[in-house]
C-alpha cells in the first residue's frame, strides 16, 4: 500500500551500462497473482464455505463493513501466502488479488479489514465455534477423499503426532514442560492416508496446553476421526500409528473394542520386556563386533501390563547403533499390534513409515507459522491453529492437482515461491477480471496445468 511519505521513484544511476529506474506506480498490482490457484482450491474443497457457516455473528449489523466470510478468507489467504501476522494487514489492505480473493471489488477503493478487526475477529470465537469447525474440517477432507475415491478404500492409515509451540509471552495455558525444556502449548495434529498413497492428508489439529497429559483430547479424536472413517469408507480397514507418548489403559481398550481396526502403538521400555530381548540384543552386539556395522535383530513376546486385561502381542527391535567418533549404543525399541506378520515387517514396513508426519509437521510450522499463538486468549490461539491447518488443506490440494509434474513433492514454502508469487496486475472490465501474469514465469506450464485440474479451462 502506497503511502506519501515513500518516494515512488527509486534511481540507480551507475549501477549498469545505463541508468536504472524503478518506480512504485502500478496501483493494481500484486505480488501474489498465483494466488487465485487458493481460491480455486477451495472451491474443490468447500472448506471455507463450511467453517465460516460454524461462526457467530454477534456484532452490531450497523456497523459491519466485512462479513465474518471475507474476514475467516483474509485471514486464510494471508497465511497462506506468507503473511502470518494479523499486524501485516496494514501492508495487504490494497493488494487486488488478495482483496478478490477475499469476495471485494480488486480495483475498488474498499480496503481489506484492518489489523484492530482481524484481532477482535481472533478473539471473538468461542470454544463452541471451534469445536464445531474442527469437525466440518474433518468432514470435509474425508468427504473430498470419499468422493475421490467413490467410497473405495483397502486401507486407511491414522496417524496422531504432537509436537512443542514454543510460547514467549502470557498466554492463557502456556505451562513449562520439562521435556521440552521451555514454556509452551502441544498442539495435536492428525493426518490420514489412503492405501499406498504417498500424501498424508491433515484432517485434525488441536492446541493443548504446556503441561497437557498424553490423554487429553487424543481419545476424542481418534473416536471422531475412526467413526467418520467407517462411514465413509465402510469396507476400509483403519490402521492407527501412534507414537509411545499416547499411550494409556484406555487407549487399547479402546482399539481393540472396534471391528476392522489395526494398530502399531509405541511402548516404553521395562524390565520384563528387556528381559525378553535380551537374548537378540547380545546377538546383535556380537554382530556388529564382527561385522563392524550397525546391526539389528527382530522379535516377539506376549506381553500383559499391570493394568491390561490380557496379553497383546508385542514386537521389538534390538539394534545396536555404531558411528564414526561415537561409542557404540544399544536401541532398543518396542511396539504393540495386532496385526499378523514377522516383527521387521512391522515394524520396518508399517511404523518406521508414521516418521513422515514429522514432515507434515515442519511444513505446518516453518512455512505456515503453526506456532504463531501469540493471542492471550487460548480460544484465540486455538482459532489460528485452525486458520493454520485451512491454509496447508488448500496447498494439499493444489499438492494432488500437481501430480505427475516437478512439484509433485514439493514442500509448502516451494509450492508459494513457485505458483503463488508471480507479479501480477489487475484490471477490471465490465465482462470480466483479468490477471496478468509474467510469461516468463519458471513453472507457468505447471501453474496451467493445476489450474485446469481445479476447474479452469484452456483457452
């Protein structure tokens, strides 16, 4: 946004062969033209539609110049190309394509909501909103893969994960957590992923507080999360990966009471279940003397802890770990399932395979800013989580239309700088509004190829 205090001109008079001028003086440009693929992004999904139906309205209606719709698509939108701040709409209030996106006028002189109303519109939203977002979210993603997929599925795979939201200020809920060594909040996130497909796909994220124990909210969800499942996919065996920070009596009570379930969980070591791989972590020792390389063994015991009803079949690995300048270290790990099959299967082929939801995670918190709950309110924190998980929803979906091209893996902060941060203008007829974007543009044959994918046409 221009303003009079900054000169327009900017003059470079020796830097090439001849004089350089840059000027500030395209009033309906953009430098993020590539955006509209969000717009249209959402249009497959209906994500926006269906999260801002979850919201009440209770402002004046007088004094309502942007409704809670084009507020909840700002808010998005910004995020989603690189504005995490509410403190940045002082700088987007003009931009045309973030404005169209946002259902104004792009050439108007209406501006985009200012930062004072996105933090009263933050901190508006109550837990009662929330909850209900969170389940039209999940509902969504399951609805758009149910219809993908025409109902058709062998194997669905839920994968929970919680990871640290460092908090630097006075936030409601903030507690220290010794195992992070800092203040912070422990936001739960899910994923689910179809047969073999490679993509995990976010369908839940919930904010939790510093000192949260490993129960709190993860039975909720995943019951949420496996009913909605079978009902949309009523053939599909659920496969649930969970790390041994969730683990708890009710936990397994719970998976083993549901028909066409599978689990891996992780467990903590004890001495019963040393005692039982002891035997196969010497031989792995004795290996890796001779062979002078990392060496691993795989088992099995029948195991029943204090407070289980019966046995479950437990399956461990016992490696020993060698590296340059390091001393030699046992790694002793160990897994509850149900399935049938050897343990290095298992555990190679199915569990080690639940680490990509770190992946998901890092792309959530370093190109999305998942962890920018600076709000007082909780509740408010919460909503931005929300907000997070919207925006990473439609970069999943311009992620599926690329497949088959160059960006088909590629991370949230490549799929920006790539496809959404074109310099573009703006113009406005009576018929229509067009963007212009740079022929140049590196990936413009990959950018036509994923809007035709969300519903564009050629021409």
């Amino acid at each position: 946004m221009l303003t009079g205090n900054v000169t327009q001109t900017i003059l470079f008079g020796d830097l090439f062969d001849k004089p350089l001028v840059a000027l500030f003086d395209r009033s309906h440009a953009s430098s993020d033209g590539g955006a509209v693929l969000l717009a249209a992004a959402d249009r497959r999904l209906g994500l926006l539609d269906r999260l801002a139906a979850c919201l009440e309205d209770r402002r004046q209606p007088g004094k309502i110049r942007h409704d809670l719709q084009s507020l909840l698509a700002q808010r998005v939108h910004a995020l989603a190309c690189g504005y995490p701040d509410g403190n940045d709409a002082a700088q987007l209030a003009a931009d045309p394509v973030l404005k169209l996106l946002a259902g104004h006028d792009p050439v108007g002189e209406e501006l985009l909501a200012s930062q004072p109303t996105l933090s009263r519109f933050e901190n508006a939203v109550g837990p009662r909103e929330l909850f209900r977002m969170a389940e039209a979210l999940a509902d969504t993603v399951i609805e758009r893969h149910r219809r993908r997929r025409k109902g058709r599925a062998r194997r669905i795979t839920v994968d929970l994960d919680i990871t640290d939201d460092p908090t630097h200020g006075a936030q409601q809920l903030t507690f220290f957590n010794g195992f992070y060594d800092t203040w912070c909040y422990l936001p739960l996130v899910g994923f689910i992923t179809f047969d073999r497909e490679p993509e995990q796909h976010l369908v839940a994220a919930v904010l939790r507080p510093g000192n949260a124990g490993r129960q709190l909210a993860v039975l909720g969800v995943l019951r949420r999360l496996v009913d909605r499942l079978h009902r949309a996919f009523p053939k599909a065996r659920i496969l649930v990966r969970l790390d041994s920070g969730f683990v708890f009596p009710q936990l397994f009570d719970y998976l083993d009471s549901r028909p066409r379930l599978d689990y891996v969980v992780a467990y903590a070591r004890n001495s019963v279940l040393e005692r039982a791989a002891a035997h196969d972590r010497r031989l792995a020792r004795l290996a890796s003397r001779r062979s002078g390389q990392s060496e691993r063994l795989y088992g099995q015991v029948f195991y029943q802890a204090g407070t289980w009803p019966h046995r479950r079949r437990v399956i461990y690995k016992a490696e020993r770990l060698l590296a340059p300048d390091k001393k030699p270290k046992d790694n002793l790990r160990f897994v509850v399932t149900n399935l049938p099959g050897s343990a290095q299967t298992i555990y190679e082929r199915i569990y080690c395979l639940r680490g990509d939801a770190e992946n998901r995670i890092k792309e959530l918190l370093n190109d999305l800013a998942l962890g920018r709950t600076s709000c007082s309110r909780f509740w408010a924190n919460q909503f931005r989580v929300l907000l997070t998980a919207t925006a990473y929803l439609l970069f999943q979906e311009i992620r599926f239309h690329a497949r088959r091209t160059t960006l088909a893996r590629a991370q949230v902060a490549t799929l920006r700088d790539m496809l959404l941060k074109l310099g573009a203008e703006v113009e406005r007829s009576v018929r229509r509004f067009v963007v212009h974007l740079p022929a140049t543009a590196p990936y413009r044959d990959v950018w036509q190829r994923i809007a035709i994918g969300l519903g564009a046409q050629a021409g």
